[in-house]
C-alpha cells in the first residue's frame, strides 16, 4: 500500500474528523436531553398530549337562555315567506333532497 500523504497530514485529517464528530456527539447529547425533558413534561403533565396549558374548558358566566317556541299560529304565517323547513341542496341553494350517485 502507497501512501500519498505525509503523516503529519494524515495526522491533521484524523484530529479534524474528531474535531467535528465531537461536535456532532455534542449536539445530539443536547437534542437527546431536551426531547427527554420534553417527554418527561407530557407525562407528568395532566392536560392534553400536546401540553398546552391554555385557558380551562369551563364555560365562563351564564349560559345562553332557552330558544322560546313559536307561538300557535306562527308557522300559518311563515308558509308565504322565504323561510321553509324543507331539506336544502346545498349546491344549488333550492329546496329539495340532495342525492348522490357513482357513475362508472
């Protein structure tokens, strides 16, 4: 086998790799600790999986009131208006049922 280089080169090549794979070995120790804090913190942590602390899922002061019914009589006058009970198709806006088939 031939060696090209002297060895003191082959030397300063060695002591650069290690150089850098020491720095490599550095920064995954550091990703390693966060993610190991991070999976320590959803654990201990009650809330949701993503561990978001927001605000509480309570429901804040008084709740809305009621619907009141419509009064007798009421629906004999909305017949004639825009307003209908019937089923919408909701890509033409008119009435009717919305069916959908498969073509081949």
């Amino acid at each position: 086998m031939f060696v090209l280089q002297s060895k003191e080169a082959i030397h300063k090549q060695l002591l650069e790799k290690q150089k850098i794979a020491e720095e490599k070995i550095k920064e995954l120790e550091r990703k390693k600790s966060y993610l190991e804090r991070s999976v320590k913190k959803l654990r201990t942590s009650p809330g949701d999986a993503d561990g978001y602390e927001g605000p509480s899922r309570e429901p804040v002061g008084e709740a809305l009131p009621p619907t009141p019914p419509i009064p007798v009589g009421a629906e004999e006058s909305l017949q004639g208006s825009s307003f209908s009970s019937a089923p919408m198709d909701t890509l033409s806006g008119r009435p009717g049922n919305v069916t959908f088939s498969a073509s081949p």
